[in-house]
C-alpha cells in the first residue's frame, strides 16, 4: 500500500498485476489500481481533475490529465472517503505511477492532492545480476 497526504486529502493506492488481461507474447501487461482518497480535513472538497504521470519500463514517459476518475468528480465531507479501481497497460513488465488530484474547496479555491508513487511490477520482469 502507498500513502499520501495533502492538506488533509489522504490518497492510498494498492496496485496488482492482471495475468489474465495481459499478453506477455503480445508485450501487453495489464495493471489494476485501487485508490482510497479521504478527506481528514475539516473543508469539503471536490476532486475535479487528475494528472498521472506514467512511466513504463523503458523510462518512457506518458501523462494522462482528464475531469475527474472513473467518470465522476465526487464530494468528500471531512471524515469521508471514495474509492474506486482502474486500470493501466504497459507495454513493458514493469513501471512506475504517480500523480495529482485537482481538489476544489467550498470558497472556490483549489489545490494538488499528491497521488503517491508506485510501481507497477509482474512477474514478467527479468532479472538481471551483474
């Protein structure tokens, strides 16, 4: 599990490995995400947008940005939390994720709540000792 918190925004992320959506002969690994943001502030907030930043195993970058995740934009009162999973090919075994939420508060305001880094691992990679 991975954490981290913004201005009371908490945003934890269990990432796995999907083996039966992937296609190693193919150079296709799927990897699901299951993100848990809560709100241990005392504001309401609203989560507007997200920016992932992407990098496969070749250190190949890719930045995604869109409204909102999964099709919604929810509102977190202090003390509550959303989770939903999602889902990233790779084209490679292995790679990292991290990014940002664009949270909006009640007055109008709006911040980054850091999504943390986290590897994507299979059990594809090779390993290799010098």
């Amino acid at each position: 599990m991975y954490k981290a918190e913004t201005r009371g925004i908490s945003v934890s992320v269990q990432p796995r490995f999907v083996e039966e959506e992937s296609s190693p002969d193919s150079g296709r690994y799927f990897f699901a995400y299951t993100v848990e943001i809560t709100n241990n502030g005392s504001e309401q907030v609203q989560l507007r947008s997200r920016h992932w930043r992407i990098v496969d195993g070749r250190g190949e970058l890719q930045e995604v940005r869109g409204a909102g995740v999964v099709g919604k934009q929810p509102v977190l009162g202090p003390g509550e939390s959303f989770s939903y999973t999602s889902g990233c090919p790779l084209t490679t075994p292995d790679g990292t994720m991290e990014g940002t939420y664009t949270m909006s508060t009640a007055d109008g305001s709006s911040f980054e709540a850091a999504i943390p880094a986290f590897s994507l691992d299979s059990p594809h990679v090779r390993r290799v000792m010098h």
